[in-house]
C-alpha cells in the first residue's frame, strides 16, 4: 500500500473510533484544542481552567504515568506555559497550514515556544521532583504533545507517530525543523487528497487541522504495526 493510501486509511480509522466512543480518550484532544482556540480570543481567559483540560489531555496520552515527573505536580504546574501559549505572538501558529511553516517568522516563533517549553520544565521542575539536577533535556514528546493540545501546529512526536512514520520514511522519527519541514513537503505533495479527507474530520463547530491529520494517521500506523508484532 502507498503511503499516502494508508495514511488516509488509518487517519479516518482513528478520527471513527473517536466519533464512536462518546467519552473516549482521543476526545481529550478535541476538548483542549476547542478551549484554547476559544481562548484566544477571550480578552480575560481563565488560565487555571485551560490549565485542567491541557492536564486531563496530557494524562489521557501518557504524559502522567508513574515515570513523568509530572505526575509528581498539581495541575497548576501548567499554568505558566498556558499563559506563554496564549500570548497573541502565536497566534500564526494555531491550527496553521502545513504550508505556512515554510514562513521564516513562524519557523521562528514555533522555535522560541519550543525552547520556552523545555526550558521551563528543565530546572527547577525536573531537578525539584528528581531531587537532584537531571542532565538529559526534556523529552520532545511532551513538548510536542503540549503543542499539539493547545495550537495543533505540529504532530505528536510519541513512539507510534514516530513507528508510524519510519514505516515509510516520510520523516526523521527526531523531532526537529528538517522532521517537520518533511512533513510538511510530504501534504504539499498530496494536499487534494489529504484535505479531501479532512472536511470530512470535523466535530461541531470544530475543524481539525492539517497537522492533526498527520498525527492521527501515522500514530494509527504505528500503533497498528505494534499491534500486529504483539500477535
């Protein structure tokens, strides 16, 4: 099967089974993405609430179990990083087209939320839970989750999206600029089929965005090929 043909398949696999469980997990994305869309434009957002979705979301895909140093915090840890996501400097990144990260500018924003993100985390959170000072960077798959809960402008880079793609060598299976830039390159190459398939993604007023679909599709692929090795 072509990449683009599998692709397609499981992301419409994953978004099925989300429709057909009412209170599935893979709802939790929905509920955190519509909150911070809506939240953009509130002029007085209530960031302790936004910080309980964007929590529930991160636990409901592994980002508390009993290794996360997360789990050793209260939900208000996240406020902090609520409020950077909110600021209007990102606002090009939320639920952008793949295209438009070719854009310099927001190459650059989506780098300096990166580098805020990880750099919060790294001291004195990690270090305060661990009880001493952890050298290892934080983990990229948070980072990426964060990201794509709360602006869907990138993929979660977890261990099924990153099977997922390395099953057709779309992209690095790191998370990075180039990984990225392969992805975007790849929708660009099959963006009528690809947005084709994403009208019909949709819950209520909410439209899932282009990068959610890539998300969606290669994390199925993966989890399905894991699947199939368990057996």
């Amino acid at each position: 099967m072509e990449a683009i043909d599998e692709l397609i398949s499981a992301a419409q696999t994953f978004y099925d089974e989300a429709r057909a469980i009412e209170n599935g997990r893979s709802r939790s994305w929905e509920h955190c993405y519509r909150v911070f869309r809506d939240a953009r434009t509130d002029p007085s957002p209530d960031c302790d609430y936004l910080s309980l979705h964007l929590a529930f979301y991160l636990a409901s895909w592994g980002m508390y179990r009993g290794s996360s140093f997360l789990l050793q915090k209260d939900y208000k840890v996240l406020v902090p990083i609520v409020e950077e996501v909110l600021k209007p400097e990102y606002d090009c990144l939320f639920g952008l087209a793949c295209a438009d990260l070719r854009e310099s500018e927001i190459q650059d924003r989506l780098e300096n939320l990166n580098k805020y993100i990880a750099k919060y985390y790294f001291r004195p959170i990690r270090d305060e839970v661990a009880g001493r000072e952890v050298p290892t960077p934080v983990s990229p798959v948070l980072v990426t989750k964060i990201l794509m809960g709360t602006l869907g402008c990138v993929p979660a880079y977890d261990r099924f999206f990153q099977d997922g793609v390395a099953t057709y060598k779309v992209t690095t299976q790191e998370y990075s600029p180039n990984s990225v830039l392969k992805l975007v390159d790849f929708y660009e190459e099959h963006n009528d089929r690809l947005e084709e398939a994403r009208r019909g993604m949709r819950t209520d007023d909410l439209i899932y965005p282009q990068m959610k679909l890539l998300d969606m599709g290669f994390w199925q692929i993966g989890f399905e090929r894991d699947a199939g090795d368990a057996k």
